[in-house]
C-alpha cells in the first residue's frame, strides 16, 4: 500500500473521528446545544465512502465514543451505575452508529444514493426505539431539540421519532449532496430544504395557533437542594422536614396557590409516621384551603412503593399515585405499580405521575387518550447534572399528548410548561437555600395530537423501511465503483455512478 494513500486516509479518518466526536459531546450530551446534533455526523459521513470499510467502522465507532463521554461521570458518579452497565451504555450506541455509517456507505458506493440517506436516520431510529420499549427514551435524539420549538412541534404528528429521524437526516442528505454531482445533488438539496421547511412552517403555525385559555389554575411548587433536607434518616427528623415543607406549602396558597407540588421521596414513611404524615398534611391541606401531592417512599409489611398522595382541602387523601417506572438499582426495593390517576375539578381535568414514569409512552399516553389538560409530577434529578436533560424531558410528553405540565424536583429545576412545550415559568434549587419555590398561573387544557391517536405510527414505519434496507443490502445487486482498490487499502474517489445532466 502507497504510504502517502495510507498517511491520507489516516488523517481523514483521525479529523472525522475528533470533528463528529467533539459535536456529538456538546450537540448530544446532557446539556445540548440543538444545532450541532443536525451536523454531528457530518464529517465521519464525508469520509467514510472513501475509506476501507474497516477504517469507516473504527472512525464511526470512536467518533461516537468520544461523543458519549459526556454521560460518563452522569452514569458513574451521580446515579451510581455499575462499570459494566455503564460501559454498554457507551459501546451499544457506538456500535449502532457505527452500523448506521457502515450502511450509508455501503449504499453510497453502490450508486445508491438516496438509500444511502434513508439508512443512516432509519437505522438510528429503528435502534433507539428497540431501547425506548426496554429501558426508556433518555438518551432519544429528540431531547437535544427541546430548545428548537418549532421542530418540537413534529412530536404532536409522529411523536419524538420523527424529531429524531429529521434530525438524523440531515448530515447523510448534506454528505451525499457534497459527494454527488449534477441532478443528484439538486435533487438531494431540494429534497431536504423541503423537508425542513415544512416542519418548520407546521412548527411556526402551531406555535402561534395556541388556542386561547379557557380554564387555569395557580400551582405552587416547593423542593430542596439543601443536604439537610435530601433524605433524613431518624424518624424525628423526617417529621421535622416534613413539617417544613407544610409551612412552605402553606405559604404558597396564602398567595393563592389552588394547587401545591411537592418533590418524590420527600421522606421514607412506615408504619405510624406514615399516619403521622397523612394527619400533617390532612390538616395543612385543609387550613390552607388547597390541594397538597406530597411524594413518600411508603413501606408496608409487604412491599416498597414510590407514591405521590394528593391531599384535598376536605382534610382527606383524594388520590395515591405509585410510580410505575424504578430506577434500576437506585429504586431496586422498591415495587412498580401500574396506577393510573385522573381527577376531575372544575379547574379542569388532571392526572398524576412521577419522575421517571415521563420517561416511557406510558402513562403519558394513558393520560393523552383521557383528555387530560394538566399533569403534576413529583421528581428527583440529579442536580447541575442532569437538571437540565432529565428535568425537561417531560416537556417532550406535553407537545406529543396535548397538556400542560408542572413538575417539582427535588435537586433540580421546578418547571411549569404547556403544551407547545413552552416554559411558562422556572426555578432551580440551589444547596446553599433550604427550599425554592415558584407560584404560576398554569392553564388546564387538552389540545388534541395525531400521535395520541395513531400512536408509534412512524416509529413502526420506520421499522419497516429499515427491515427493507436490510434486506436489500443483503439482496440487492453490487454495483462496484472501486476496481479492487478497496482491498488493497486505498484512498478512493467516492462520488458514486450518478446522472449528472
């Protein structure tokens, strides 16, 4: 092999590697910057149809290691997953994306060029939503785009996998319009600019065809990133917090809060504390004048449950929700539930979730299909960490299912958002104060979505294209482009055979 040939590929391969990488890091990490994630594999894709299909692999699979870096101290440090767990977490979607590029060149070199588009996103897509059904959509490319409001109205028609195929498209459509000629290239940068114009002229119009409100309600939100306030141990301490939060949340409905939202796992309540806890806030409910959803790690004699208790101002529990999806071994004593809770008010119709349960289709579906109009979460992140990432997943489920959300972390942010996936109103806790809180005027209003009735319709169609790819890379007939010189490691012209008038 010419050295200078090797000396080229291995610089190509080695500038790809650290350009996808380095955007993949800040475009897909728990902090995202939208934009980058439309270019991220931009550069490996450039590459990759002119380098030996072991050198494409080996770029796509670091580029994308380099990029999941971002998760690492999030998975290690903060929710304490185990070094294996954690390290699959890395090298599954490594291997996927690399797949992913492997498949965008094999079709490219064929001369097949709009397969080569389709399936880079399809794969991708197929592969997160196989994750989605089994462990939940946290790492879903979608949730890089909940700053891009119009895009995020895509989720009200195909829910979030068509966000994440859009978003994936891009940089294979870029790549191949770079690499083709003539009437490929016109017809590759006329499809997407189409493509992302529509999306965005259906985002724009939605955003400005809210409809207007015609019920609201003002919600308290109260949480804590103070130590002494995360989890106590003696039961004297727990009443002593416990009594805390009463007063804060006294404090908001003498300002007019209706509602008020406490954080999840406020405090572990068996036995008498448990009754003692209910008789607290049964009376602070009642004086108050306002409903109060407490979350409690509730211990029976026969199980652990994660429960969200709403008490009513007639001094009364009105509903017990229990969290239906644990956090793998943070919550591994803890019994999953299959709740369901919708409350009817004059203000409107409601339901109740929990933290992680946002995560999953359902109960957000559950709760799309029963025309709710606003759901109170209880939660608990991880602070600076991931405050930002886990803490405003949920606003994915508000735009796909049509309501209003108001959820309140402890160690993270207190949000309030409606069903465009707005921020109507924000704060973060912060170590240094004992409890933050936020008072907002939320609106109770179910706005009907395509996704809430046809559900993963995309996610599925998708699913078929990839199958056909699959298929037809298997089946297909090779066009070969290179002459052999593939096999001797050279560097080659990857335009493919193309019309060019």
């Amino acid at each position: 092999m010419d050295s200078r040939l090797s000396t080229r590929f291995v610089i190509a391969a080695l500038a790809a590697t650290l350009l996808s990488g380095v955007a993949l890091y800040f475009g897909a990490g728990l902090h995202p910057h939208w934009w980058l994630t439309w270019v991220a594999a931009l550069p490996v894709l450039l590459v990759a149809p002119s380098l030996p299909w072991v050198w494409a692999l080996l770029t796509a699979f670091a580029a994308s290691i380099l990029g999941t870096l971002s998760f690492w101290k999030y998975l290690r440090s903060d929710i304490h997953m185990p070094l294996g767990a954690a390290l699959l977490t890395l090298l599954v979607p490594a291997a996927a994306f690399a797949l992913a590029v492997l498949m965008f060149r094999s079709f490219f070199r064929r001369g097949q060029v709009w397969l080569a588009v389709l399936a880079f996103p399809s794969l991708l897509v197929g592969y997160q939503y196989v994750i989605e059904l089994i462990l939940g959509s946290f790492g879903n490319t979608a949730y890089t785009q909940l700053n891009n409001l119009p895009v995020l109205q895509l989720a009200t028609l195909t829910g979030m996998w068509g966000i994440a195929f859009l978003v994936m498209l891009f940089a294979p459509a870029v790549a191949a319009a770079l690499l083709s000629r003539g009437a490929t290239r016109r017809r590759l940068v006329l499809m997407l600019a189409g493509v992302v114009a529509g999306v965005l002229a259906y985002g724009a119009w939605r955003l400005r065809a809210t409809p207007p409100v015609s019920q609201t309600v003002v919600v308290g939100l109260v949480s804590t990133q103070y130590p002494d306030n995360i989890f106590p141990s003696t039961d004297a301490q727990k009443m002593q917090l416990l009594q805390k939060y009463a007063a804060q949340a006294s404090a908001l409905a003498d300002r007019g809060a209706k509602f008020v939202v406490l954080p999840e796992m406020t405090v572990l309540a068996s036995g008498s504390l448990s009754d003692e806890t209910d008789r607290l806030f049964e009376k602070t409910a009642r004086d108050a004048g306002a409903k109060m959803l407490l979350g409690v790690i509730h211990v029976t004699s026969n199980a652990a449950y994660n429960e969200a208790r709403l008490y009513s101002p007639a001094g009364a529990i009105e509903a017990i929700y229990r969290k239906r999806h644990l956090v793998p071994s943070l919550e591994a004593r803890t019994t999953p539930a299959s709740d369901i809770s919708v409350l009817d008010r004059p203000e409107g119709r409601m339901g109740l979730a929990i933290c992680r349960d946002m995560d999953y289709p359902d109960p957000a579906r559950v709760y799309g299909k029963d025309k709710v109009g606003l759901l109170l979460v209880p939660a608990w992140d991880q602070g600076a960490v991931d405050r930002w990432w886990h803490g405003h997943m949920a606003l994915m489920r508000g735009v796909e299912y049509g309501y209003s959300i108001v959820r309140s972390a402890k160690v993270g942010f207190l949000t309030v958002s409606d069903d465009r996936g707005r921020v109507l109103a924000e704060a973060s806790t912060m170590p240094t104060v004992p409890f933050t809180t936020l008072l907002a005027t939320v609106p109770v209003r179910h706005d009907w979505t395509l996704y809430q009735t046809l559900g993963d319709w995309f996610a599925w169609l998708n699913m078929v294209l990839l199958c056909s790819l699959v298929l037809f890379a298997f089946l297909g007939k090779r066009k070969p482009t290179t002459n052999g010189r593939e096999e001797r490691g050279e560097l080659i012209d990857a335009a493919p055979v193309t019309n060019t008038r």
